[in-house]
C-alpha cells in the first residue's frame, strides 16, 4: 500500500492556484479563454463608465500580441491598503484573488466583475502586465509577471487628470506559442461593449500587421451609441426589412431608488429568422437566464391580453417560441448581485430577475400595442401564422402515396412522394423531427420524399450483426429504400432515382452525414458504385446587404463573397442554426430544389482490378476512421491534426 502523509499535501500559495489549474477561472486554455482575459479588463474600465466616472476607453492591440485597455475613470487606488499595510491597494487588488471594489455596493451600484478575481487571474496568465494609473496629479506605475510583483509602485512623472491602464501579454507558458489575440475578436467586443454602456465613447486601435484580408478590422475606429441598444438595433435594422416602422425600446428600473434598471430594443423582422441577445452588467448571456425568461413570459402574455382585447380567437395557441422567431431582441440588465453559471458568467440565474423584467416592461409592452392598433394586429397575425406553422409541422407525419405505403408497409415517418415511377425521384434524408418538419414545407410533394431519422444513427462499422439488426432508425431507412441490405440487396427494387443526405452545415451534421455514409457502404455499398447517393449542400452562412441577398456554405465561401459581390460594403452575416431553424422557402431555394441547390455524388471506387487499390484504401480508411480500433483512429487524427484549418465564427 502506498504511503499517504502530510508531506502529499500540496499547498499552492497566491496565484499558484489559476496557473496550475486555469480552466476553473477562465474555462480552460483554448482561443475562447485567451480572449476571456480581455473581457475581464475590459470590464473593469466599462465598469467605471457604467458607473458614471468614465467617458472614454481605448483599446489598443499592437504587433507584439500586447494589449492595452486604458480608461478615464477614478484610477485604482493606490494607497496602502488596510489590512496589507506594506503593499499598495493596487498590488492586493493584482496579486491577490477575492480582492476588489465590487463586494459591497459601496464603489459601484452595478458591475460585472463580482468575484474579485478578474484582475488578478488575468495577471497569473500573464508574461508581462503593467498597471499605469493617474491619480492625485500623478502617473504611477507597477508591474508584475506570471502572478508575481516585480517592482514596487512608482510615481513615473506629473500628470493631469485621472484614469487607469493596463497592458499584458498572455503567457505563452499556459495557452502555447500559437494562440494571439484576434483583432475581429476583440473588435467586436469592443462594439458590443460601447452599446451596452450608453454614451460612453470607446477608442479602437490595431496594428496594421496584424490585419489579414479573411477578417478584416479597421486599425482605428471610435464606437459611440448615445442611445445604446436601441442605436444598434438600428444600425442593423438598416440592412434587413422589418416588419413594423417602430423598434419597441427603452429603459426602466428594475426596483425603485436601487440604480437596478434594464434596457431593451425589440424588432421583428418581415421575411427573415430573428435573434435574441441578452447581457447582465454588460456580460453576454449566450446560455440566456432568468432576465430571458421575464422577457419570453412579459411578450407572451402582452401578445395574448392585445389579442383578447380586438377578439381574435386564435391568440391561445401562441407560445413565446412563435413570438420569438422572427424577433430581433437587444436586453441588457443592469442588478446589483447577479448570480450566474460558472466563471464566465455564460447563464444567469438570479431567479428574482424574471418577475423584475416582467414587471419593468409590461406597461410599456402594452402602450407599444395599442399605441398603433394596426402595427399590433400585424404582429399578432405573424405570430398566429408561426403557430399554425409550427403546429401543422408536428401533426403531419406522412403524406401521398398512402396506398403504396400500406401494401409496402413503409415507415410511418416517412413522407413519400406521390409520383409512382422511381425515375426523377428522391428521398431526403434528415436528422430530427424539427428539420423534417422544414423539409416537408419546402419539398416538391410530385418527386420528393423525406425520411427524419432520430439523433445519430448507430456505428455500422464497429456494431454486432444483432444490434444492427434491432436498429429501428436503420431498419426504417432499409425500408422505405426497398432494397435490402448485404446479400439480399437488390438494385431494381430501389425505390427512388436518388438518395440524399441532408444533414446541419455543422460538425454535428457532419458526424451524421459520416454516420450515414458509412452505413450504406458497409450495407448497400452498390448504391453507391451506381452513383445512386449524394450529400445535399444547405448553406452555413446568409448574406444580406439592402435588397441582395445570398448564401455561402462554408467559410471560404462567405469570404469570396466578402472579397467581390460584398466588396466595400457591410453586409449582415447570420449563421444558420440548422435546418429546423430555416424557413421554407430558403431550404428550398438553397438545398432542395434542383434548378438552384448544389448536390455532392458520393462515389468510390468499383471493386474491380484496376480500381482494386483504390478501393483497399477506401475500406482502409473506413475501417480506421469509423471501426472498431480507437488506436487507429486516435493516429490518424494525430498525424492529420495539423491539417486541420479552424472555422471562424460569427
């Protein structure tokens, strides 16, 4: 047995604790983390503004991957601090975790840094960070490295006014030699966080060097929106067409005499998918909260009171789903003690948030409805047609052909086609009910049928002939094919022209897609050879400046379309979800019908003797890739690694 003692015990003093384990502070130590740090300090400056002491930030990148945030706030303080009588207030508040002016609400009504550990988990991760702050007609300056002091404060020279400015570089120790900061990262951070602090003037500044042509920043730019969300909303309004003439915005106090208040900028939008961000203190949600789920209940009750007051029926079948769908929602909370999910403050969970948005906004919801009855009863009707929408996709299970379907006992999922000859037919086949449901609005009901299989198909390459065989999502798929499988495959009996997997232009789509792909070349591999299977081609990316409009299926894609039919404009780039997530009529225009989509063949090689390499390598690869030997797999993606080119995102 091996001995246990107090000798095992590891103590890890001051911020031993956030390099030994980084990824409970920041998330982990990949690009997201990297640029975490940024938003920490960032943070702190915008919290002075948000408070009212700050007016100007800028935010500097030069080509040394340095970054510096510079405000024109009250400055850190710098005197002794109380309980560290030998170390300035700004060493305890960069050397030590849990220090900060935002425990009590005594410095600031509402920030977003409330752990007390921004500042100094930034310094850990850090090479090289310099504190300069004016204060008490002076510059003074201290500086530290990997959480380490290296020089005690010092008063540099006179000068005028106040502020604070902070300047690292992320350790290359703790993230690698190849992770930098992203200019278009932090460009956009800078312009979200300008909007969400009303007024405040933010200052950007980049090296030349650092810009390349795929993500293209300006090296200077000033963010200013006097009217915060409501100014942005605007500017992206400009590029779509909305439904109403009149953006539903404001402001009001979450509780009164606290300085708690939430501001919001609402639109719908007339033939376009919608978006919904929401920020707690200036920190972006993206996982939503407790504030969403005010805002979700306040539209759908005030939707469903308007409805009931001009006696329109059909308002009960709403939910906050159907409001929400073509809605482009802006919600920026500001709450003294906001709890959230984890470091990074991804999820807000304060529960007494809800009620406060609930109540904050509903009289104004209200006066935005019957303020202008006609534009009320517009968006009331939109909404009621989203319902009906979504409710006749979940009811309509299968269509056309019901005879065929009897005598051939065909998957009750299965929507098939109502013309009879295979030739000019094609069965497409999607994952999950919700992209099914999509997929039956745009389909050309003569020729085209769909098969929604549940989730990710089972592994045939590393799966027993027993499960295989007790598979339901593959045996519906055998069937509503008609051919068989293995050796009791049969051709002639096929009965569609084209088989077409449509999968999410995403990783998930991706796995699926290979999932498929590898069934049908273990089971039915002369489908294949006969050039019967294809991989349909849906969008990732829409692009929209005014009237023009188009889709690009991947990065390089959007970036050629950025580099000549955008070329000196700003268009709107929206990334689709999924299929479920697209209406219609642009599935069908992108990926279904065959005048204007792209369809992939998937071919290999025919097992005969002069393709007979080829194909040994084609099952090689199958076999690593997909079977039952990780180890193979695990090499392959190691040696293939570096190949692998990283998808920016939007």
């Amino acid at each position: 047995m091996n001995d246990y003692s107090a000798k095992d015990i590891e103590v890890l003093e001051g911020l031993e604790p956030v390099r030994h384990r980084p990824g409970m502070y920041i998330g982990g130590t990949d690009e997201n983390a990297y640029h975490h740090l940024a938003s920490e300090i960032i943070d702190n400056s915008i919290d002075e503004a948000v408070a009212g002491y700050a007016t100007e930030i800028h935010i500097t990148l030069d080509e040394n991957n340095r970054l510096t945030i510079t405000d024109n706030g009250r400055g850190i303080p710098i005197d002794s601090h109380p309980k560290f009588p030998d170390k300035s207030a700004l060493e305890v508040i960069f050397s030590t975790l849990h220090a900060g002016g935002k425990f009590s609400n005594k410095a600031y009504n509402t920030s977003g840094g409330l752990h007390g550990v921004g500042s100094s988990v930034v310094n850990a991760l850090s090479s090289d960070l310099i504190v300069d702050v004016i204060k008490d007609g002076f510059l003074h300056r201290q500086t530290f490295s990997r959480g380490q002091t290296t020089s005690k404060i010092a008063q540099i020279e006179p000068k005028k006014g106040s502020g604070t400015s902070v300047s690292f570089i992320p350790d290359t120790q703790i993230f690698g030699e190849e992770l930098r900061f992203k200019p278009i990262r932090l460009y956009r951070l800078a312009r979200a966080k300008s909007f969400l602090s009303k007024g405040v003037k933010i200052y950007w500044q980049c090296a030349s060097s650092l810009i390349t042509e795929e993500e293209k920043v300006p090296e200077k730019d000033l963010f200013h929106y006097p009217n915060g969300v409501s100014d942005y909303l605007t500017e992206i309004l400009a590029k779509k067409s909305p439904l109403l003439p009149k953006i539903f915005a404001g402001e009001a106090p979450l509780q009164k005499d606290t300085g708690e208040r939430i501001e919001w900028a609402i639109s719908w939008l007339d033939n376009d998918d919608g978006f919904l961000n929401s920020y707690c203190n200036t920190i972006p949600t993206r996982e939503g909260g407790t504030h969403e789920s005010g805002l979700k209940s306040l539209l759908l009750k005030g939707l469903k009171n308007f409805g009931n007051m001009i006696g329109n029926k059909k308002t009960g079948m709403l939910t906050s789903e159907d409001i929400l769908r073509d809605a482009c929602i802006l919600i920026s909370v500001f709450y003294k003690t906001p709890l959230f999910i984890g470091q990074t403050k991804d999820k807000l969970s304060s529960t007494e948030v809800t009620r406060l948005v609930e109540n904050a906004m509903r009289d104004y919801f209200d006066h935005y409805l019957t303020g202008n009855v006609k534009a009320g009863t517009l968006l009331l009707e939109r909404c009621i047609e989203n319902a009906e929408i979504r409710l006749k996709a979940r009811k309509v299970k299968e269509t056309g052909r019901k005879s065929a379907t009897k005598r051939l006992r065909l998957p009750g999922k299965l929507t098939d086609c109502s013309q009879k000859d295979r030739a000019g037919t094609e069965i497409f086949i999607v994952e999950g009910d919700s992209a099914g449901g999509t997929a039956k609005q745009a389909r050309e009901r003569k020729t085209q049928a769909i098969l929604p299989l549940r989730g990710k198909v089972m592994n045939v390459a590393n799966a027993s002939s027993e499960k295989f065989e007790n598979n339901k999502e593959l045996s519906d798929l055998t069937e509503a094919l008609g051919t068989g499988v293995g050796k009791h495959f049969d051709l002639e009996k096929l009965r569609y022209e084209k088989v077409v997997i449509m999968t999410d232009a995403d990783v998930d789509g991706a796995h699926i897609a290979s999932l498929l792909m590898t069934f049908f070349y273990r089971k039915m591999p002369q489908l294949i050879e006969h050039g019967h299977l294809y991989l349909a081609l849906p969008p990732l990316y829409k692009l929209a400046h005014k009237t023009q409009t188009e889709y690009a299926f991947d990065d390089t894609a959007k970036d050629e379309l950025m580099r000549t039919t955008f070329k000196g404009k700003k268009p709107d780039v929206s990334r689709f979800k999924g299929l479920g997530e697209m209406r219609a009529s642009q599935l069908k225009e992108t990926t279904m019908d065959p005048k204007t989509r792209q369809l992939l063949r998937v071919i290999i090689p025919k097992r005969t003797e002069e393709d007979l390499e080829d194909a040994e390598k084609t099952r090689e690869m199958v076999e690593n890739l997909m079977g039952k030997k990780a180890d193979a797999r695990y090499r392959f993606i190691t040696e293939n690694a570096k190949f692998v080119k990283e998808v920016s995102s939007v």
